[in-house]
C-alpha cells in the first residue's frame, strides 16, 4: 500500500508532506489497518480550527484509492501515530 500525508495551516500555515511505501516496513500490517480505518470512518468532521493542522491522507493499493481530511483536534492516537510515520521529521 502507498501512503501520502499532506499538513496544512497551523500558525505559520506552512505545508509539509510524506509518503510512504509500506510493503518494505516490518509493521506494514498495522500501518495499513490504520490508513483504511481513517478513511472509511474518519475521525471528527474534518473543519479546520483557526492557527491548528490540517491533515490530507491518501492511500492507494492496486485499484483502492481513498483520501480523508482529518483536522488537527480530531486526531486520535492510531491516527497521530500513523500521520508521525509518513511525514518527515522535523
């Protein structure tokens, strides 16, 4: 599964994005368990707040593609964890 994250907005509303192929990582079973759990029930409403992130996660398999926003304030732990594996490090 390929995997694209893209951070938009908080203070500074600079943009940031990943991407992550998870056929070489040893957890890839979880990685892709989460990504499809995001974007078949996504977390919140996806309304970004003033001076908060702004989430985009794409996901593509084969012939599944899907994408979800996720804003900042609706991110739960899965979701936290998976964004922090795909977008670079700061």
């Amino acid at each position: 599964m390929f995997l694209k994250v893209s951070r938009s907005g908080g203070f500074a509303g600079l943009m940031t994005s990943g991407e992550l192929d998870t056929s070489g990582e040893p957890d890839a079973e979880v990685l892709e368990a989460v990504a499809v759990r995001l974007t078949e029930q996504p977390p919140g409403t996806g309304r970004p707040q003033p001076d908060r992130f702004v989430y985009r996660l794409e996901i593509s398999a084969g012939e599944r593609v899907a994408a979800v926003v996720i804003a900042e304030q609706d991110l739960d732990r899965d979701a936290a964890w998976l964004l922090d594996r795909v977008l670079p490090q700061e």
